[in-house]
C-alpha cells in the first residue's frame, strides 16, 4: 500500500486539474498529506469539515443497524465535485475536489478507487 504522500502523488498524476487532494484521518481530521492547485483553499478546514460528514454517515449506519460500510460519499457543488472515499479499513479517507467542467465523475471515482488503499 502507497504512503499518504505517495498517493496524493498518484492521483496528481492521473488529475492534474484537480482542485485540492488530501488523505485524512477519520478520527482526528487532519491531513496526513495534501496538495492543492488553488493558492487561497484551505486543505485543513477542507479536511476537517468533511472528517464530520464521514463521521455523521459513519453515525447514521450504526443508528439504523445497517450491515453496510461507507465506500464513497459524493458531494455535488454548483461546479465542483467533492469526493469522500474511505480506506478499506475506515482509518483513513481521500478527500478530492475536482472542477465538474474539467473531470468526469467516473473517472474521478475510478481513480479514487485505484488509490485509497494508503497505509
């Protein structure tokens, strides 16, 4: 499995018009490693805002006693995609913005999906 560091750099290679890129904590919300291509987003406020959204979800499935775990969570802004996708262990996720002109979604997914095994 790929360092946090080492995956953000997989999926800057594979997005380079990525909007931001962290791997985060779930407990704690803090990014263990990040980029960002837009000088004035704040990764860590990112990081720790959507650190409740997967909380939250994570919080809903318990209470309605689902046999289900959280794979992704996609969140559609008026021209950005925001994308959650969970470590297989629940650890840790890999927060991505991309602007939804330039990125297709399935793609986006499909790269996440290649990459969020960090360790």
């Amino acid at each position: 499995m790929a360092s946090p560091k080492q995956t953000i750099q997989e999926i800057l290679a594979e997005l380079p018009t990525l909007l931001a890129v962290a791997v985060v904590e779930t407990e704690t919300g803090m990014p263990l490693a990040s980029h960002t291509n837009i000088a004035d987003f704040d990764i860590e406020t990112a990081a720790a805002y959507n650190t409740e959204v997967v909380k939250a979800k994570l919080k809903a499935i318990q209470a309605l006693k689902l046999n289900q775990t959280v794979q992704d969570i996609l969140l559609t802004l008026t021209d950005q995609l925001h994308l959650l996708k969970l470590s297989s262990d629940g650890k840790l996720f890999v927060y991505l913005a991309v602007n939804s002109r330039d990125t297709n979604l399935a793609q986006a997914r499909q790269i996440l999906k290649a990459h969020a095994g960090v360790s």
